[in-house]
C-alpha cells in the first residue's frame, strides 16, 4: 500500500501506537480489526498502516479540537477499514 506524502518519523510513531495496541491487546477492537483485515488479504504490513491511518486521524482531531480521546469514534472509524471515509464526530 503506496501513501501519497508522508513524514517518516511520524508514520513510525504511529505504527509504533499500533504495535502497543496490539501487544497490550488495548483496545481490543485494534486486534480485532488487525485480525479482520489479515483474513480480508491484506499483509501484516498494510494492516498495520490501516489502523495507523485511524490513529493519525484521531490524533489530528484531538489537536484541532482541543477534545480528549473519543473511544467511540476511534472504534467506529476501526470498523470502517479498509475504507478511510472517517467519521469526524
């Protein structure tokens, strides 16, 4: 899976969050949706950007809103994969 533009050092940070979602199975919903998408086809690798990209897009919600954390809407946008249409509220 090809991304557009992206900055290194950042997309590591968020693959980084993935991996110690999925280690620490928190939220379990990161494991289910890891799982989900390996038995849809895709690699261990592109699965791993998918949920990253849901985490990228939470962070930058939490930062223009100056809102906390919305477990809810991280965990629908988890279920939409592999469409990344997120969900904003």
């Amino acid at each position: 899976m090809k991304s557009r533009s992206h900055n290194p050092r950042l997309k590591a940070v968020y693959l980084e969050a993935v991996e110690n979602q999925l280690r620490d199975n928190n939220p379990p919903e990161t494991r289910q949706t890891f799982d989900r998408l390996r038995r849809e086809g895709y690699n261990e690798q592109d699965a791993k950007v998918l949920i990253a990209s849901v985490i990228a897009a939470e962070s930058f919600w939490i930062m223009k809103s100056g809102s906390p954390f919305n477990q809810e809407r991280f965990v629908r946008n988890l279920k939409r994969l592999p469409n990344q249409s997120f969900d904003e509220t």
